[in-house]
C-alpha cells in the first residue's frame, strides 16, 4: 500500500494519512544512515517537534532503532520551553516540522548541531525529505536499542526528563514494547491499521505508535481530531484500535445520532484510553455505543507501573482503573508509609516496575521513588480483589471545613447534566472553611451564564453530593484549560480565581 492522503468522503474533516508499515521502516532505515553519514554519535540525543505525519514517525523509528534517544516536543509550549528543553536534554540534533518555524527558528543548539525541517521549509535547516533521498537503504541498520525520553507536563514548572537506563542489545525499544503489549491483550487488535488521533507526540499514542509497527500493522495519522472524521476514518480504513482520551469520549457522545449512525466501526477491536479521568456515565455510554471494545490503563510516562481493565470487568468493577498489568503490585500507603488495607484511601504506589529517575532532578525523584516502589502522586483504594480505583491527585484534593473533597467525584456528578459542557472543580481559600469547593464551567450553547443557571446547577449537585462537597461557588468561562491529552490544568484555574478573590 503506498503512502496516500485520504479524505472522508461524508464529511470535509482534517487531513488524515494512511501510512504503510513498510514505508515507515524504509524512511526509518535511511534516517538513521543520515545521521551515520552526519557523524552522529550513536547514543547521542534527538528532539523532535512535528504533528501527526509520517515524517514524524520516520524520524522516531530511525532515531530509537539506531542507538538514539529521541525527546519528543510540545508544539503547545512556548518557544522558551523549547528552548529550554533542546539544553536540558543535551539535544545535538533537532528535527522540526515547517509548520513550527517560530517556535525552532531561534532555537539555541551546541555548535555543530544538525537541524532539518521536514514537511516544507525553515531557514537555516537541512531539508529532511531532500537529505533522506540521498541515503541507500541499509536493511540491517537498525540494530541498537535507543530510546524515548518524554518529558512530564509543565503546567506545575519547568517539564522535567524521564530517563530509563540504557539498552545495551538491539531493538525492540522499551516503547516498542509497551506499545505492542497493550494491543497484543485484546485478540484481533492488531489485525487491521491503527489510528492516531491525538498529538502523536504524547507517551502514549507515541508508543502505540511504535508498538504498531513492531506487531506488523499499518497506521492512520488524523493531523486533528475531528468527532465525525475520526469515524469516517475508522470506517474507510477498517481501523481495529485507537488509543483516545476522556475528552474525545464527550465531542463524539455530542454528535446527532444520524451522525453516529452513518458510520459502520465493525472493524473495531480495541479502543484503549487513559491519560485523565473519565466520567462512569461516559464510559457507560460509549460502551453502549462501540461495543464492550473499550480498555482503560493508568500510568505515566515514567514507566513505573501501569493498571488496566477491560470494558467487561469494568461494567463488574464501575469506577476502577483496573489490576496490576505492569510492575508486580500496586500498594496503597498512608503518609508515613505503612500500607493500608482495602477499601482505605492512600497514596498508589506501584511495585517493582521500571527503574526511572527525572533528568537532573533528584529531589523530585526522591519524592517520587522509594527503594522499589514509585509514584505519580495520586491517592486511591484498592478494593478485596485488587481492583483499583482513584480518588484524585495529593495535590488537588480540597480541605473544607475539616473534610476532604476529591474533585474528580465532584465534576462526575455533573456528568450528563444537558447544559455543561466542561468542567473543572478546585478549592479556592477561604478565612472561615480553609479551602471553598468552587466549580468553573463551560456552558454548552443554548445555556445562559445567568443566575438562572447557576441555581439549576446547584440544585443539581446538592442533589448528588453530600453538603460539604456541593459547589459553594460556580464561575461561568468561556474554555477551561484542558491539556491536547484531556487533562485539565487546575494550576491555572485556581490561580485564576485566588487572583479574582485577592484583587
């Protein structure tokens, strides 16, 4: 199958790119024979900024299949975190997508640093395609293990480098492997091409990604996620998984159910999904829509450990993100680190899983790591069978008046309310309760921010919430600060609304 652009023949949706395995490692073996010929160092290190095409996948397998470590960029940061990153991470070769000039353009690189631009032009850079058509393509050269060293969110500072301790024997890479793990659970999953429908540079439609092409599947890259061209996409290119987030669920449960209806997802086998919260009702509802294909995982970009759950065990298990898959135990623990029992809410470690560390950060690693076990930071409970289910993170949990309020079972009793469209729930400080539960939302068209409004949706949670963890405040917005994978950046709504009650 050769390389084509594709577009959906019943909806004017973006671009999407159905890429053919065998094309991908043939631009993968010539990329890592470039950097051959360009004397790059076989464990040196590659940033790679670009959007969901093939280039980007051409640069990443030949990178990480020839010894290299690749770290995967943002094109959502700012220039100077750019920047920022290409120095934290001793970056010494830069590959950047045209579409992304300003952000490179005046990128500060070690001197002799090579940069190409691929998918057009940007001054100063190598063309990727133009040098690519220059290398032979070496069948054999893929032949050392490297690497992908993703770097955690800065929405709470600077973003920080996961590092993993260095392969020493050929490929599959660590990715690779995950990747390829997580479709090999479900039969069929790899049966048929798989999608990519989020910013490819994320952790985890990067190692589906590679897991996909390890398992000998073609891909689907959509350049930007579209509710009905993701399901004209699945339909014409007879997709079997896809990996979505929480966010997704919602703009596809809004289309009109003629719209749902046009599009035949038979061939689906597996969409896997993670990365933030998802409402039971949601979930509910895209069960009942895709079929019991739905798999949830929890876990990070670090490696530490993972959960998962099938659509089956979910529906027996309402809430939980599922049993160990990754690491050997998961261990819930209080403060001074005893463990707790069932049913008894701590902090998730997992045990025995991948040994990681962040770049030049030991005092956040130590915070994170404990002999074998690592966290990321949340708090959960383990139910009799092992079953995990997660409250929210440490750091967002809200102290009012002496009780603990978990904003993630907050904003899920407002799931399914007609009028919202988004929402985020944070503890704002108060003199009398400490910290006041305040709810920010974003109103679906055809609902007014006025009084009216606002007393519906307080009626609506006093009627699904004890009265401690009912909204004492709701705030109208226009957008919350959602992150491209659904995670909500309640940093910079809290902050918002301390500066508004400060001012």
């Amino acid at each position: 199958m050769a390389l084509t652009m594709t577009p959906a023949e019943t909806h004017r949706g973006p671009r999407v790119h159905a890429v053919d395995r065998e094309d991908v490692l043939r631009h993968a073996r010539k990329f890592a024979a470039l950097l051959d010929a360009l004397g790059v160092d076989q464990r040196a290190t590659v940033a790679l900024l670009g959007g969901n095409t093939p280039h980007f996948m051409w640069a990443l397998r030949g990178a990480t299949w020839s010894g290299r470590k690749v770290v995967p960029l943002s094109w959502r940061w700012t220039a100077e975190d750019i920047d920022y990153v290409l120095g934290d991470s001793r970056a010494t070769v830069l590959v950047a997508d045209a579409a992304h000039a300003s952000l490179v353009g005046a990128a500060h690189l070690p001197s002799g640093a090579i940069r190409f631009a691929m998918n057009g032009e940007i001054e100063g850079f190598r063309s990727l395609e133009a040098e690519l058509s220059t290398q032979p393509d070496h069948p054999d050269i893929l032949d050392l293990a490297g690497d992908i060293m993703p770097y955690t969110s800065g929405t709470t500072g600077r973003p920080k480098g996961v590092v993993r301790p260095t392969q020493d024997g050929p490929p599959p890479t660590f990715s690779a492997l995950r990747g390829a793990a997580m479709l090999e659970r479900t039969p069929g999953a790899a049966d048929g091409p798989h999608l990519v429908c989020t910013p490819i540079y994320h952790a985890a439609p990067l190692f589906y990604s590679d897991g996909a092409l390890l398992l000998g599947t073609d891909l689907v890259l959509m350049e930007k996620f579209d509710p009905e061209g993701l399901l004209a996409a699945i339909e014409e290119h007879q997709v079997a998984s896809v990996f979505m987030v929480p966010t997704q669920f919602v703009r596809l449960l809004a289309l009109p159910q003629e719209v749902r209806d046009r599009h035949d997802l038979s061939s689906l086998r597996l969409v896997v999904h993670g990365s933030a919260p998802v409402a039971p009702t949601v979930k509910e509802a895209m069960i009942a829509w895709f079929g019991p294909v739905l798999y949830e995982f929890y876990g990070g970009s670090e490696g530490g450990g993972s959960t998962g759950i099938s659509s089956t065990e979910w529906l027996a298990h309402r809430g939980s993100v599922g049993k160990v898959v990754s690491g050997s135990a998961i261990r819930i623990l209080d403060e001074d680190g005893n463990e707790l029992p069932p049913h008894t809410e701590g902090q998730v470690w997992f045990d025995g899983g991948q040994e990681w560390s962040y770049r030049d950060a030991p005092e956040k690693t130590q915070r994170a790591r404990r002999g074998s076990m690592s966290t990321l930071g949340d708090i959960g409970y383990l139910d009799e069978e092992g079953y995990l289910y997660l409250c929210d993170r440490r750091t967002d949990l809200i102290l009012t008046g002496g009780m603990n309020v978990y904003p993630n079972q907050v904003e899920n009793a407002f799931a399914g309310h007609p009028g919202i469209a988004d929402i985020c729930v944070v503890g704002v400080s108060d003199a009398e309760w400490g910290q006041r539960v305040t709810a920010v939302v974003e109103l679906r068209p055809g609902w007014e921010p006025d009084e009216s409004t606002r007393e519906a949706l307080t009626r609506h949670a006093r009627e699904r919430l004890a009265s401690y963890q009912a909204p004492k405040r709701i705030e109208f917005v226009t957008a919350l600060p959602r992150t491209e994978t659904g995670k909500l950046s309640r940093l910079a709504v809290r902050e918002s609304l301390e500066d508004r009650t400060n001012a």
